[in-house]
C-alpha cells in the first residue's frame, strides 16, 4: 500500500514538473523587460534581436551538440515556421512601441490570451474544456487590471497599434504551433535551435531594409545580449519541451503571468504597485488555479 502511495504522489509530481517549468518560464520572461529596456539605449531594435537569437542558437547547439546529428528534415520544417512566426511578433511589436508607449503595447499584447483556445481550436478541431475558458477569462480580466483603465482608454487604431495587435496574433500562432509540433518523434532541442536561428538570421536579414546598422561594440548592449541569450536558450527550450504534455490553452492561462512576475521585478526596483495592479495579478493567478478545475457536466 505504501508502495501504490509513493507511486501515485510520483507521477502527479511529475506530471505538475511540466506546468513548473512553464510557471519559471514566465517568471524569467517577466524578469527581462528591464534588461531589455537597457540594452535599447545602446542599440537598434534588429540588432539587438539579431545578436540576442544568434546567441542563443549558438549556446542551444553547444548544450545539445550530441544531439545534434540526429537533425531531420521534419525538424528542421517545424523549427522553420515556429521561427518565422516568432521573428514577425518581434519585429512588429519592437515596431509598435516607436508610436505607442510601453504600456499600451503590453495591453495590445496580451490580447493573445484570449485568441489562443480560438486558434487552438482550429488546429486541433476541439474546443477547450470549460475550465480552460474560464482560467482564459480571469487571467485576460487581470491583464486589463494591470494595465489600467487610462491606457486602453487612449488607444487609437494606429499603425503601431495595428502591427502590435497583428504580433499578439502571431504570438497566440507561436504558441498553438509549439504545441502542435512538440510531439513524440520530433527531438523538441534539435527544434528550439532551429527556430532560435531562424530568427536571428531572419532579425541580421532585415537590419539593412530597415536601414539599421550595427553599433560600436559597448557593454551596455554586450552583456544584455548575453544575458537575454542565455535565458532565450534556456525559456524557448523549456517551452518546447514542456508544451509536449500540457495544452496551449493551459500553457496561455501560465504565460499570461509574466506581467506580473515583471511587475514584482519592478517592484523590488523601487516602483509602486498600485491596488488595481494586485487585484489585476491576484485575477491571473486565479485563472490559473481557475484552468486546473475539473467541471462536470453540469
């Protein structure tokens, strides 16, 4: 009896390490908006993204590099789209903040919560359970808390509003995408440094139709670019790997805290957080716990 115990406490551990994994996954994604801030006074938009993903790819392939050789071509085809898609959100969001400001861009972002179980249902032909709508709706309700009222309220359906919306559609793709590829039979390393090149390369491509050029080497853009390459490698191979087991509905509901992990990380800056901010994230946390319920029929 003691035995069936352990066994059943083991595999609801691991069957939660997953949903772990993407709760960290969102806590560090959170935790670089000020690294990226930074980095931004010493170079343009495409480099950085360029420089950020070429670095990441290259510490994936060292991690991974036994692995390597077992490269296929149905890999490389997923690892492709997954990048393209990854590389127009980007760049159109980098693009959008050149006319709106931070906040508003988070806002229109984050409007890939609620489009994820849509998209979701038109690749996998079923709709989200119950529970899933509902962690969807609490965790969107807490995004507009967090962004507060005067923000959305300013919003005019301008080119920078326009193209940020258009990359928080290509985000809610990425994320059905990796779920959809992330299968038995298809390596989810050999995947994560396909896509992370495809993007880097897509991002160094583009820097001269943008008429962007590379700046002087200067620490204030090096080490971010380190540092976020790092983390890069390390998030997209997390998502990869744990979306193999968890839905993109449910991995939607855990992403939709990484305002509030960025929110903490400013807090602990020195910046306030007002109350309609904590109803906001104690909304996202309740839509995740809201996603976990198993609801009857009734």
């Amino acid at each position: 009896m003691e035995g069936a115990g352990a066994g059943v406490a083991s595999s609801r551990a691991s069957a939660f390490l997953p949903e772990l994994v993407l709760i960290v996954t969102a806590a560090l994604w959170g935790g670089t908006f000020l690294i990226v801030q930074l980095a931004e006074q010493h170079t343009g938009p495409l480099f950085f993204v360029a420089a950020r993903f070429m670095t990441a790819a290259a510490l994936t392939g060292l991690l991974f590099f036994r692995a390597m050789p077992g490269l296929n071509r149905a890999e490389c085809v997923a690892g492709v789209i997954i990048g393209v898609v990854m590389f127009g959100a980007y760049t159109l969001q980098t693009w959008g903040l050149r006319s709106i400001s931070s906040s508003q861009s988070a806002f229109i972002t984050g409007m890939y919560v609620p489009v994820v179980p849509f998209v979701q249902w038109l690749f996998s032909r079923r709709a989200p359970r119950l529970a899933g709508w509902l962690g969807i709706g609490c965790a969107f309700c807490g995004l507009v808390l967090l962004t507060g009222w005067r923000q959305i309220v300013s919003l005019q359906l301008g080119a920078g509003e326009v193209g940020t919306l258009v990359a928080a559609g290509l985000i809610a793709l990425e994320i059905v995408l990796v779920g959809y590829f992330a299968r038995p039979g298809l390596d989810s390393f050999r995947m994560t440094f396909v896509q992370l090149l495809v993007v880097g390369v897509l991002a160094s491509c583009a820097m001269p139709l943008a008429h962007e050029a590379v700046p002087a080497f200067s620490w204030g853009w090096a080490l971010p670019v380190l540092a976020l390459g790092g983390l890069s490698a390390v998030i997209y191979t997390a998502m990869n790997w744990a979306q193999q087991t968890v839905s993109p509905t449910r991995a939607t509901v855990i992403y939709a805290g990484e305002p509030v992990w960025a929110g903490l990380v400013g807090w602990l800056a020195g910046e306030a957080l007002p109350m309609r901010a904590l109803a906001g994230a104690g909304l996202v946390v309740l839509g995740v716990l809201v996603s976990e319920m198993r609801l009857g029929k009734k």
